[in-house]
C-alpha cells in the first residue's frame, strides 16, 4: 500500500518526504487554509501560486499531488481543473485534480456535475482523484465515469455512524465497530428470544427487529474501513482500474486495518504517520540498547566515528 501525506503544510511535506516512506500528496481547501493560518502565524504572508508550485517542485515527478477545484457545475469544475492542471503540473508533471463526487445539496439538487466534470476530464486526459466518497455505490459511479482515483472518507463515515449511535468522540479515537455491531447482534438476539411464538415474516417486519438490524451501520455500511474494503471487492471483481485512496484517516490503527483491505493507497496526516511508528516498549528497548552498549564498553567502538 501507498502512503501520501494529507496537508498542504510544505514543512510537513518535506519532512515527511526525508522519512523515504511517501508516495504522493493529497490538499484540499480546509488543508490549504490551515497551512495559509500557519504561516500567518509565523508572521509570513502565502503568495499561494508559488506555495503550491512548491509542493509540486517538493513531492517531484514521482508522487502526485492532488489540488481540489471549488465549483459546484462541471462547467466551472472542469474550466477549474484545467487552470489548475495548466498551472501546477507543468512543474513536476504530477497534478491530480480533486472533484467531489456529487456537488448535490438540497437547495440546489443537481446530483450529477461531479460525475459530468470527471468524465469530461477523462476525455481530455486529465487524471483525477474523486473526493467526499461515503459509499461503495458512489465509488462505482466514479470509477464509471473515469475516475484515476477515489477517496473515500474512512473518518468522516466514522463520525456519521457514531453521531447517529449517540456516541461521544474526539476526531483522533479509533471507532471499534466490531464492538458495536455485537452489541447489536446480542440485543437482537434477546429480541428474537422473546418473540418466539411469531412467524418469520413478522418478525422480518417487525420495527423494533428492523431497528437493530440497521442501526449502528449507514446503507449496510458499519464503517470506514467495512466502505473501503468494499469497494477493493467490488473494483477488483470487475477489473476496475481506478485506484482506491482511503482517506479521512484518524488514528494508526485504522491505517492498518485500512492496509489489511488491499486499497491501493492511504492518505494520513503527519500525527498519524508518526503515531504508526511508536510503541512505549521500543521506546523502552531503545534506552536499554544504549545502556546497556556503554555499560558493556561495546560503545567505545564506535567513538572513533
Ligand atoms: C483527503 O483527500 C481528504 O481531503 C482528507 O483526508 C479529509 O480528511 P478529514 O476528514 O480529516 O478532514
């Protein structure tokens, strides 16, 4: 599995980068802006053109990085990635242009510009990396419309479920699923207990039977990580050659958990990347080595260096 790193911090970026375990780079607005409030802070002023072109110059010909449009009609999207592609990917020869997979809000309806917008990009040989995924089924129309790659966002389908449970949460907690489906499972396993006597077809519409079965999942999705491992199942079986970005990411364990799917790529912020490499007993090992090393005069050998 590849890593990119997901911000527009360019001091994260190239840090990142030196560890040698990055393969690309993923922005978007809210990333941009963080990284713009950053530099605010320290008292220096964005010029974004060359900010950007910067991350482009940093991440180089091999790792893409993927610059979101901001338009809600494919018309704008695509004038957008366009200006976008033209501008940027001339320095390194690897822009990816981030469209949301439905720009679809209530007051405005339109459910299709994104789709519209990736497929005209397609055609104009444009890759493109198709962002705000929550589903499986809009991972599928992406991948139909040409997309280069899909995200899904494995946190934010995390929230969602959580939100709906009544669960409180900081952004970073692990989301234990498994946990919560088998306490689903068992209360539904009192209710069958009580209700016996009744046929199948009853208790098949029964709403309070109903109710446990669908709650703690959104459309048969009970996480993140259950999305993305679906729709590895599902590109694979149809040999689509879309790649698959797991992205939203939140904590090391939903990086490995995201990796035991098969997806082709995760994007994590830098906390996380950090957080996958410590353990408080390598921590402890590390002193002990060393320790132990002068201790056993084993140290003196490399004084020389
Ligand atoms: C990356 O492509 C996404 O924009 C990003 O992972 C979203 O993460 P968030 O849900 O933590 O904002």
């Amino acid at each position: 599995m590849k890593i990119f790193i997901d911000t527009a911090k360019l001091c994260e970026i190239k840090e990142a980068i030196s560890w040698g375990i990055i393969d690309g780079v993923t922005t978007n607005p809210s990333l941009i802006w963080e990284a713009v409030e950053e530099e605010k802070e320290k008292g220096r002023d964005i010029d974004l053109t060359s900010y950007i072109e910067e991350i482009c110059r940093t991440a180089g010909e091999e790792r893409p990085v993927s610059l979101e449009v901001i338009s809600q009609e494919a018309d704008r999207m695509v004038k957008e990635a366009k200006f976008l592609y033209q501008k940027f990917n001339p320095i390194a020869n690897n822009v990816v242009v981030k469209i949301p997979i439905t720009t679809y809000t209530e007051e405005k309806g339109a459910d299709y510009e994104g789709l519209i917008a990736i497929n005209k990009l397609e055609k104009e040989g444009i890759p493109t990396n198709v962002t705000l995924v929550m589903t499986p089924e809009q991972a599928l129309l992406a991948a139909k419309a040409g997309a280069t790659y899909v995200s899904p966002f494995a946190g934010r389908i995390d929230d969602h479920i959580r939100k709906n449970l009544g669960i409180k949460f900081n952004k970073n907690d692990y989301f234990d699923s498994e946990l919560i489906q088998e306490i689903f499972r068992c209360r539904l396993g009192e209710q069958l207990k009580m209700t016996t006597e009744e046929k199948i077809s009853d208790l098949y519409h029964d709403s309070r039977i109903k109710h446990l079965r669908g709650n703690g999942n959104d459309h048969g999705i009970t996480s993140g990580v259950e999305c993305v491992r679906k729709i590895v199942h599902m590109f694979k079986k149809y040999n689509m050659p879309t790649k698959i970005i797991a992205a939203s990411v939140r904590n090391a364990r939903q990086v490995r958990e995201l990796a035991e799917t098969g997806c082709d790529i995760c994007t994590a912020p830098i906390s996380v990347i950090r957080e996958m490499l410590r353990h408080p007993k390598t921590e402890e090992g590390v002193k002990r080595f060393y320790s132990d090393a002068v201790n056993a005069g084993y140290a003196e050998l490399f004084k020389s260096l």
